[in-house]
C-alpha cells in the first residue's frame, strides 16, 4: 500500500533518476570509540551502509547494538567530547559530489542537519515545549533556519495536513493533545526545511498499536509526498516488515546482514537474522515453541574475536572463532544454506562465513 | 462450588482521584483461578486500559474502591498474619521494569537469601545454596553468573530470569506478570515466555499475563481478557478470540499490529483518527 | 563505605570540604593538648595573664586582648563549643526531621497531611526573631539547650526534602516486591529505604549544621547567647565591642572570622558535593 513507485516529482527539487545518481548517503567503514574505565568502547565498529534517495531504510538491532550511536555520528551529534572516529558519511543531497559529513565543521553540520537531514530522535514527543502552541514552535524551527516569518506561518497549515493533522491544531498545547498527535507535530517540524534525508529513531516505541501504525503511515506517506528518504530505526522486526524497502540488521556494532525487507527476513542470510525472526510470535497458525538467541549480547568493550555473533550462533565453524567475516554482496543465483535453498534474487549483503564470499581473502580455512 | 477459587476478582471496580479528575481505572472486573487446574491468562490492552491495575489488584497492592479481590474466598486486605503468609507465598509478582525491581543498593544474591528466609524455605546454608541452585537452572542461568553481582551489571534478560528463579523459589500457585517481557529484547522476549509455559506445565503454576502485545497472548495460549477503559470487552480462549474476534475493540487492535511477514499487510482498512487519538 | 569511596574520588568539592572540616574537627578534638602547648598551665580564660592589647609575637603568634588572654587560646577554646553546638544542632534537626519525614513520607494519608501541616506550619515561623527573643528571656542556656532551641526551627528543612524523597523511593518497584516477599512496613523502612536515603540524610544533616553555626553567630554577636561561655561568636562580639578595628587590632577580629568562614565553606562544599554526587541533574552539562 504504501510501496508505489510512483513519486510526484516536487517543485523546486529536480528529479532524480535513482538509477544512474549517487546514493544519497554512504556509511564506508565507520568506527565510534569511546574510552571508557573498562577499556575502549567500540559502540560502532567497522560499519557499512547506503541509502539511496527516497528510500525507506530499516536499521535493526537489540539494546547495545549500536544503532543510536550510529545515527549519532551521521549527524555529527555524539555528545562525548573524547571520542575517536574513524571512516566517511559521504551525503550527496543533490546528487553531485558527496560531502563527507565527519568533515564538517559546526556551523556547516548545523546547516546540513536543518536543511538536508532531520532528526526524529527517539522519545521526541515529549520534547515540546509545554508553554508555547504548536503552530510557534513549527514556526521557530524554520525561523531558525533562515525562512522569514511570514512564510513560516504560511507553510504550516499544509505541514499538519500532510501529517494528518487539522489545522486547529496549531492554536492548541502539547499538553492538549494525545501522544500520537505530538510525535505528528514533531514529524511536521522534521519535514519544515523539506529535508532529503529523515532518520527517525525509534519513532513508534511507547505508542500503543493502532496509534503506532498511523504514526508509521504518516511516515511512509511523507516517501511518496515529499520525495524523501527515510531512515527508521527500531527494535522492532515486525514495524520494518510493514514499512520499509530495504534493512539493515546491526549486531555489535556492525551491520551484519542488509537487503530488501521481504528477503530478508523471509529468507534470513545470517544466523543472527534467523534468530531474531524466530523469536518473533505471530498470529494466526498453528503455535510453535520459538527459539528466541541463545546467550547475551556482548559488550561494546570487550567484542568477542573472529565473528563477534560466534559464540551465541547455532552454526558455529572453526574459523568464526578468528577470522572477522566481512560485510559482502552475494552473487546472484541460487544456493544451499541452514539445509534449505535460498535464491539470491535482489543485491543482498552478509557477513557471515557460511558464504565463501564473506571470508577475507588468504584468511586460513 | 465447594472450594472457593484460590484467586479471584468479584467484580472490583478502582477508581483514581475525585470529583473533575476521576477516572476509572477498572469497572467491574471479574476473574477467578482455581487451585486445581493451572491456567495461563493473558489481560491484554493499551495503556490506560486499567489491565495493571488489575494485576496490582490481585497482587494485593491495589485495594479496589468496590467489589473484592479475594485469596481462597478471603478478602485479601483482611487477611490475618498467617493467612498473609500463605497468600504471599502462593500468589507471586514478575514485574515490568527488570531495573527499578533491584534495589540498587544490594547485591544479587540478596533477592534469593531474603526470599528465604522471609518465606522459611530453608534449613541450614547447604539447603539454601542447593534451592538457589535448582531455581537458576529452572531459568537457564549459571550461578557464577549471577550470584556475587550487583544488579546493574546484568543484562535485562538475566535480570528478568532472576526474578523468574525468585518465583520458582517460592513455588507459588500463581504468577502474575505484569509486562514482564515489553522492557526486553526481541531475542528474550520468547524465552521468558517460554519459562511461564513450562513452570504451568512441569510444576502446575498458574500464570496471569499483562501485556499489550497481541501476538505474546496469543503464542503463550490458553485464555485472554481484553481489557478498553477499565472494562473487558472480549474474553475466551487466546486462539479463537484472536482468529475470530467479537468486539470492535479487539478487531481493531489486531488490525493495527504489525505481523512480521511483509506479505501479510496491516489491515487494509484505515482506522478511523478519531478512535486512535 | 563503597558510596564515600566513589564520592571522595568523584568529588573535589566533597573532597576539600571534608578535608577543611576534618581539619577543624581535629583541632577541636584536640583542644587540651594544644592549649598545654601553646600556654602551659595558664588557663586561657584568666584575665590579666599578660599585658593587654599585645601585637601579635612568636609568644603570642594572634596577640593579646582587652583583658590580657591570649587570643589563640581563647580560638582554641571558643572552637570546640561553636563546632559542638552547631554539630548538636544538625544533628537534632536531621533526627527529628528524617523521623517526621519518613513517618508521613512512607505512610501517607492522613498521616501524611497532619505532619505536614505541622512542618508547614513551622516552616513559616520567623525564626531568627524568635530564637532572639527566647535566648533573651533565658539568660542561662547551656550549649546543649541553645542547640535545642535551634534544632526546633531548622528540622522542617530537613522533614521536607527528606518526606519528598520518601514519597519518590516508596514507588519504586523493589518496594513492591519486598511486599511481596512479605517484609513488614518497619523492615522495609530500615532495609529498602534507609540505605538509599542514606546520602540525603548526611546532606540534611551538613544543612543543617551550617544554619546553626549561622544562627549561633547571629545570636552571640548580638549578645544573645549564654554569657557565661566562650565560643566564636562570642569572640567577635567582644572584640566588636572594643571598637579593634579602629585601634588596629584587626586580628582579634579576623581571627574567629576565618576560623567562621572555614567551617561554613567546608559544611557547604560537602553538602553540595554530596548533592550533586546522589542527585545528577545538578552534575552540571554532563
């Protein structure tokens, strides 16, 4: 319902033809380390991932994976002072040469954040001020960034509407309104500078199910209106399923499997994946014990050698005790893994050592 | 109808504040379990539902303002010391935030030596540590991993597996688990559950179930509640409630739950605004 | 013990004032021997022991005053009873205060609002005005009555802070679940609450302290408090009284001034040391 590839183009934005542009952001081996009393932290480590421009982009993991920090160092927000961080953000918002967001000095990522890319931060909601009407603060934001306030007031009528909101909405306070009209609001201030990019964390959690999906709807209709890629992070397997285009599954800092969403997670590549997937209840059909993962997660400072899913993964080989597998496209075409015959059809990457592809190159066997 | 239920709600009604800013947490609640043939019953809905306080109700830390909450046909908040005990002992609590249930003050092994001694379920140090023992196994964990740890060092997961073992010390009739899986991961999601299913099937313990989450009522089974404004407005068995569901409530909560499977789309119809917000 | 540890290392705050306190403490505690080094067998407070109004000297490293006494003696006596009425106040307030506070904290209800509306109640009684004129109609207070007189306005403070943490700790989860393992209210005051309360009380208590050692300045440089005593705050009422500073002879003066200051600046420094340690949002940006 909401994956018509039909896109009205925008005024003002010229259309990109998906095909022959860059993509619109390219994560190439990022690292956050944090030191910490108990060693370096590597909240993320060695980290790969590509947006394309008005995608939907699914990034999954559990607690501690990494996922906030990632979406952190995108923006160039990490709050500690003392990190080191390695790799390229390179964003191309307008399809020319990309600029590499971790060389940006404030001033420019500030203007990068308003104009380019806007962040739904997880629990944002509640980040209204409870003191001014919901029209101000729309206003505020995109005086902030330089649009006169005539205008602003202008645009905010149809900002609610295209979040599903009345327009009597902007007269009303925070605390007049439910929490699923408060993280529409926050989602109208988002899309006020008419950003390429909106990374969303965690939008939905703490909203009850049918509040939940109107929420993801809104989003996913901004997609089709605004011609914008869309970043959504979130725990939750089943939320991706329903929403986006392609995902990407993090553990331990990393992104260990990524590919379209409906062969991701109905044909798992990596035994992390197909962990998850099975520890996830359905309804309807017949009630099957699930499995659920072995283990804990590890911790950001003390990542485990070899492949860091090792010693929780039911398809333990010798080398994954050693030997980091590497984050890789498969070929296309079919072949036999966990007993069954999986065909690569879209362009899937995996780090996992059960596919050949995804050992290092003269790694011992 | 000669042994009262081991565990009942008659009709408890709670009510929150007065006057302008009254609100009614539960209306007229009926539940009973009895003591001779274990259950697994989930109350599910959203928040504001009241299903918490029905579980606080039974757990004897919410008086309801009228109707009873009762333990063996007793008025729990007229219980004598003795008859205290029992109910304690038999109706035990899993709760939702496995951080704020430690007291941060002290170590691990104080929830097991404490529950114990409070409960008398030990003679001498070599029976205590073999109980501790048994219970960490019921739940999967390792002693050395656990004992010996202040709370904050454990994972979510093990915290909630602690809590688990505590129950299991007690050997208790009744759990009553309020969101006990909402605050986990994915992954322990199951696994805790899965502990619920087989204390009711090796050890007969019964267990009431609150969560807000359809799809975990309907893997654990047995029967559900389904709880809108402080009433329950559907109830029967988990499967048949959740493939044929009766009331509009429930209809629309399935509707808006994501399944997992991206070919088997929300449901088609939108739902109105009105009755989300 | 493991919470001091952390807040020694956290808190250079903590730190200096505990250092500054322990330092005044110590002297006080060690009142009779330094006075033995310090004037042999001369009791400090016999008038005319020496010449009057002697400037400071390797003999008298603070002078003489007005009734020829050694000035550093009479610190070294007035010390210890500042310390001990100002510690004795504190520590009364915070008893009483954290027994009220707990009581209406954790039982709530009716019990709740009656100590309240007593608390409340003595919160707005002007209390410096009202110390003065008790201390004024009963000449003879001992220190130990003079610190119960001030411990009887200050304990609301304490009662406050101490019921809104009450209130706070009571909701948390390990409060149900001690009752579902069938802990009694008092055990559960004394093993669930107390020790988390534990860091507000000592912050209660430093509180405290400091507004009596205020308030006893206050009252015995007007001349309010027991005459029959010294201590610092008489100290600077005397030599107010001799006009020492039009005479030049400022360090009978800012003697007991610092000494004064010392111990404010060292009870405050652990008392914010301590509350931004346990209470975070006062940890400034971080």
């Amino acid at each position: 319902m909401t994956t018509t590839p039909t896109i009205e183009p925008k005024a003002g934005r010229a259309q990109l033809d998906r095909k022959t542009t860059r993509p619109l952001l390219q994560i190439e081996n990022l690292d956050i380390h944090f030191p910490t009393p108990n060693g370096l932290a590597r909240v993320v480590d060695g980290c790969n991932l590509t947006i394309n421009h008005n995608e939907l982009v699914g990034i999954a993991g559990e607690s501690g994976s990494g996922k906030t920090t990632l979406v952190e160092a995108i923006l160039q927000i990490i709050r500690f002072p003392n990190r080191i961080s390695n790799g390229r953000v390179m964003f191309s918002p307008d399809g020319n040469e990309p600029v590499d967001l971790m060389q940006l000095n404030k001033r420019q990522m500030r203007r990068m954040r308003g104009e380019h890319i806007a962040y739904i931060p997880q629990g944002s909601m509640n980040s209204l001020n409870p003191v001014m009407r919901v029209g101000a603060q729309i206003v505020d934001a995109m005086v902030d960034h330089g649009i006169s306030d005539r205008q602003a007031k202008e645009k905010v009528p149809g900002l609610l509407a295209r979040v599903g909101l009345e327009e009597r909405v902007a007269r009303l306070y925070p605390h007049e309104l439910s929490g699923g009209m408060k993280q529409r609001v926050i989602i109208a201030i988002a899309i006020s500078l008419e950003p390429e990019l909106i990374i969303a964390d965690e939008p939905s959690t703490a909203l009850d199910v049918n509040v939940q999906r109107l929420i993801l709807e809104a989003l996913a209709n901004l997609r089709q209106d605004m011609n914008v890629a869309i970043m959504i992070v979130s725990h939750d397997l089943p939320v991706h399923a329903q929403l986006v285009d392609r995902i990407g599954i993090m553990y331990a800092g990393q992104i260990v499997e990524a590919g379209d969403i409906r062969s991701t997670v109905k044909k798992s590549l990596h035994p992390y994946t197909r962990g998850l997937m099975g520890a996830i209840p359905s309804i309807g059909g017949p009630r099957e014990r699930l499995g659920g993962i072995l283990g804990t997660t590890p911790s950001p400072s003390n990542w485990p050698d070899g492949c860091r899913f090792h010693n929780r993964c039911p398809h333990k080989m010798d080398i994954c005790t050693s030997v980091q597998p590497l984050l890789v496209p498969l070929a296309a075409g079919p072949r036999t893994v966990f007993g069954e015959e999986i065909d690569v059809l879209a362009a899937r990457d995996v780090a996992c050592h059960l596919y050949p592809e995804s050992t290092p190159e003269g790694a011992a066997t | 109808m000669s042994n009262p239920p081991l565990l009942q709600l008659e009709k408890a009604t709670t009510i929150f504040g007065r006057g302008a800013s009254e609100t009614v947490a539960n209306k007229d609640v009926s539940l009973a379990l009895d003591e001779h043939e274990s259950r697994l019953i989930s109350i599910v809905g959203e928040s504001g539902s009241g299903k918490t306080t029905a579980a606080r109700c039974l757990l004897g830390l919410q008086k309801p303002t009228s109707g009873q909450a009762l333990w063996r046909g007793k008025d729990i908040y007229k219980l004598k010391k003795q008859e205290r005990f029992m109910f304690r002992r038999e109706v035990q609590a899993v709760f939702q935030d496995p951080y704020g249930i430690y007291n941060p003050f002290y170590k691990i092994n104080r929830v097991f030596d404490l529950t114990i001694s409070k409960f008398k379920l030990a003679d001498g140090n070599t029976e205590k540590l073999e109980l501790i023992d048994d219970a960490l196994k019921a739940v999967n964990l390792r002693p050395h991993d656990v004992l010996g740890r202040y709370p904050h060092q454990l994972s979510g997961g093990e915290r909630q597996r602690v809590m688990l073992a505590r129950a299991y010390l007690v050997k208790p009739k009744v759990i009553v688990a309020d969101e006990a899986i909402s605050m986990l991961d994915v992954a322990v999601r199951a696994v805790i559950m899965n502990i619920l299913m087989d204390f009711r099937e090796n050890l007969g313990i019964s267990t009431v179930f609150i969560t807000h989450d359809l799809s975990a009522a309907y893997y654990l089974g047995g029967d559900i509640m389904v709880m809108q404004r402080g009433r329950v407005v559907e109830t029967g068995s988990s499967v048949d409630v959740m493939n044929n569901p009766q009331d509009d409530y429930t209809k629309l909560l399935l509707s808006s739950i994501p399944s997992p499977d991206p070919d088997q789309r929300w449901g088609s119809a939108p739902i109105p605004v009105a009755a989300a917000d | 013990m493991r919470a001091f540890v952390s807040l020694w290392q956290d808190s250079g705050k903590f730190k200096l004032g505990f250092i500054i306190t322990a330092i005044l403490v110590a002297v006080a505690l060690l009142k009779q021997p330094l006075l033995a080094l310090h004037l042999g067998d001369i009791n400090p407070l016999r008038e005319a022991s020496f010449p009057i109004f002697l400037d400071p000297s390797r003999e008298h490293p603070l002078g003489t005053d007005r009734f020829g006494r050694d000035v550093l003696g009479l610190v070294f006596v007035g010390l210890p009873t500042s310390l001990q009425v100002a510690f004795m106040a504190g520590g009364l307030s915070t008893v009483i205060g954290a027994v009220v506070g707990f009581v209406a904290g954790y039982k709530g209800g009716k019990v709740d609002t009656t100590l309240r509306t007593i608390t409340d109640a003595f919160l707005v009684i002007p209390t410096l005005p009202l110390i003065i004129i008790l201390a004024a109609y009963s000449r003879n207070l001992t220190s130990f009555q003079l610190a119960l007189v001030l411990a009887a306005f200050s304990w609301p403070f304490a009662a406050r802070t101490i019921r809104s943490q009450v209130l706070s700790l009571r909701e948390r989860p390990y409060i149900e679940l001690a009752k579902m393992t069938n802990m009694s209210d008092s055990q559960i005051i004394v093993q669930e609450v107390f020790p988390n309360m534990a860091p507000y009380v000592a912050i209660g208590f430093a509180t405290a302290s400091v507004g009596a050692a205020f308030s006893l300045v206050g009252l015995t440089v007007l001349g309010l408090a027991p005459s029959n005593q010294m201590d610092l705050g008489t100290l600077i009422s005397l030599a107010w009284g001799w006009g020492v500073i039009s005479l030049g002879k400022e360090w009978i003066f800012a003697a007991p001034v610092t000494l004064l200051i010392l111990l404010f600046l060292g009870l405050a420094l652990v008392q914010q040391g301590m509350e931004e340690f346990f209470n975070p949002r006062l940890r400034g940006q971080s």
